[in-house]
C-alpha cells in the first residue's frame, strides 16, 4: 500500500523532502505545512557532489537548477590563514588525484586551469525554494497547509499532527520545521561557533571555490553566486561580541557600510532521528558547522534514508549509518580547528580541546572527508598513506 507522508516545514529541506517523496512509487500522497510567519534563514549556500545527485534523482535539470538561482559552479574550498600556506581542497575523482594541487591566489586567476570535470555548486537559498516549490506543486500527489502544526503523540509514534484547528493523519511524519517538535533530544556541542553575520556584496566575485578564511573568533565564508557574493563570519560569542564581530567582518570586506543580519544558533544533532513513523531532517536534525556543507550533504542523505525506509531498511541500520556520518563530520571539523597555527584565545582554545581528544597517531582519525584537506596541507603523502 502506498504511503502517505505528511512534512512540516517549508524551508530548503522541507522542499527538497517533498520532492523526492512524490517521485517514489512507494508514495502515495505528500501533504506540506508551512508557515510564513518563520522565514527560512536563505544565505548562499555551496554544496557537495551528492546535491547534484540530489537533483538528478528528482528529474531537475541542472542547467535548469543554475539558471533560476543564479548559481556558480563551485571546484573545491579555498583555505586562507589556517595554516602556514593558504591553499584549495580541489574536488577530483578517485581516478585522477593527481590533479590535487597546492593553488596560489595567481593561479586560481588563470582560467585555464587543468580542473577536474568534478564540481559542485553555489546558489541563492532563497530562489532554489522557490524552485523546489514551484516544481513539487505541479505534482498530483502534493498538496500544501499554511498554519503553525502541533504534533499529537501516541506512544511511541506519531498520531496526527494539528493544523488550524483541523487534525491530519498520514503513515509517516517528517520534521524539517525546527528541534523538538517531535520531542527529539539532542546532544549539544558547546565548544563549537554559535554565531553568524551575513551579508553580500553585488557584483560578480571572479573566483569559483567557496571561500573559508580565518577570523580572529572564528572563519569567514565566500560564496560566489551570479552577480553578487554572499559572506558571512561563524563565530562563538564567548570569544567576541556581536558587535566587534561586524566590526572585523566589515572591516576584512573593506566595506563598513554593508547590511548585515546576524544569526544565533547552536551546535548540536538528534542520535537517533528515524522513528517508528517519523522523522527528522535537514537543521532540525542536526547543525555542526557551516564549513565544508556538513549540513546540506546531511540533509540530502536523510532525505535517501527516508526513501529507504519506505524501500524496507530497518530504521536500526539507518540510524546507524547517521550516527557514523554524524561522528565522521564532527572528527573532521574537529581536524581543522586542530591543525592551524593562529595565535587568539579563540584558536588556542579550539586546537587545545580538541588535542585533548585526538589520537596521538594523527591518520587513525583521518576519513574519506579529511583525506584530501590533510593532503592539501602536506600533512601526508596521498601516494604513501596506508
């Protein structure tokens, strides 16, 4: 019997949850309820190879994907001040890793590049759920509910949601409105950034690599999209108030008349988001960090997971693999906030918690994520690593 879903939340995930649901078989009817009074936070966004999968699996064009949201293509994360020598984790197949190189600022400036065909993207946040909702409205099996949804439990499963007075029912339930709707619990990371100033900045940015230079209390993003760039300092307010915070951040942009909107969050993720008939996905699952697109590539995979499920998986093993995925993002950023060399009680105290923690054989917590930043700051040789 085809399943009926009902998702609360109409951000990125909520969306992007919604149009994979409606192209499985296993599918019957997708219900959305949303809400305009909780605006999505919509920065720019770069993602990872799976996104593109991502769309592939829900039949949208990329040509398509790039046009409407101004998007730019996105060849690897360029790391400025972490260490000795800036350098630009290239993305590349496993066939090729020779093409993984050591790039300078002059040669980043060249447009002839040997790059690999290998690429991600960068794109405006808010023009992309505009385009998730535009295409999933066009499904037969969606439908949408603007209201504010309160969930009704029944043991350990979910027994309808309420919505403007009217209570619905479905097989399955997925969250990606905010934490604890579902009464997740969550482990909170403390030590890690807590903040965020955005801003952009109009005008075409001539580079195409997510940006990600350090900030006396934190790192700054670049984000490059079609006509503007998006950039943003993640920060811990322990270390520097909001107001020096704009302050660096304006400062490094050369610009102190830009608008700015800060954004306060927590660090944290649910151990165990797949239930009996419900789910969690996307920020309401879990928030690390903004480097490297820990979430987006999260939000993609929970979304798969869910599919799973509907396919047969045991919720157990799909845990499981989260909770693996999870541990690896939180070694990897764990890594770079180890292995740098800037001097601030920020930096101090990030490299001294986390060699507290860290193996003192530094490769018997390197994974498929870290493996190429490692590389790229020489810590070791790709062709005599065991």
């Amino acid at each position: 019997m085809m399943k009926t879903v009902v998702i609360i939340g109409g951000g990125i995930s909520g969306y992007m949850t919604a149009n994979y649901l409606v192209s499985l078989k296993e599918v019957g009817s997708v219900v959305l309820v949303y809400s305009d009074s909780i605006p999505p936070i919509g920065v720019g966004e770069g993602v990872a190879l799976n996104f593109l999968n991502y769309l592939s699996s829900v039949n949208i064009d990329i040509d398509e994907f790039k046009s409407f949201t101004k998007a730019t293509r996105k060849y690897g994360v360029a790391y400025k001040g972490w260490w000795d020598n800036d350098f630009v984790n290239v993305f590349l197949s496993e066939a090729n890793p020779q093409k993984l190189n050591n790039l300078s600022e002059d040669m980043l400036s060249h447009a002839d590049i040997d790059y690999t065909e290998d690429y991600a993207i960068h794109y405006d946040c808010d023009k992309a759920i505009e385009l998730f909702k535009n295409k999933v409205e066009s499904n037969s099996k969606f439908s949408s509910i603007e209201g504010i949804a309160s969930v009704n439990f029944e043991g350990d499963s979910v027994a309808s949601i309420e919505v403007n007075g009217s209570i619905i029912k479905a097989d399955y339930y997925v969250n990606c409105a905010k934490s604890g709707l579902f009464n997740e619990e969550y482990i909170e990371l403390n030590d890690y950034n807590n903040s965020a100033i955005t801003c952009h900045i109009e005008g075409e940015s001539g580079f195409e690599y997510t940006e990600a230079k350090t900030m006396s209390a934190g790192w700054r993003w670049g984000i490059p999209l079609n006509g503007k760039t998006g950039y943003g300092y993640v920060y811990n307010d322990n270390f520097i108030s909001d107001e020096d915070a704009k302050v660096e951040f304006l400062d490094s942009l050369g610009n102190p008349n830009l608008d700015t909107k800060v954004i306060k969050y927590q660090a944290k993720f649910t151990e165990n988001p797949f239930q009996s008939n419900y789910a969690t996905i996307g920020l309401a699952q879990s928030f690390l960090d903004p480097l490297d697109t820990s979430s987006i590539i999260m939000t993609v995979n929970g979304i798969t997971e869910v599919g799973r499920i509907f396919k047969g998986y045991e919720r157990r093993d799909v845990n499981y693999r989260y909770l693996e995925e999870v541990s690896m993002y939180i070694k990897h950023l764990n890594s770079q906030y180890t292995h740098q060399k800037r001097t601030e009680p920020y930096w101090v105290a990030k490299r001294d918690a986390n060699l507290r923690t860290e193996p003192k054989d530094m490769s018997n917590s390197i994974n498929s994520v870290t493996f190429f930043t490692y590389v790229g700051r020489g810590f070791i040789d790709p062709y005599n690593f065991i």
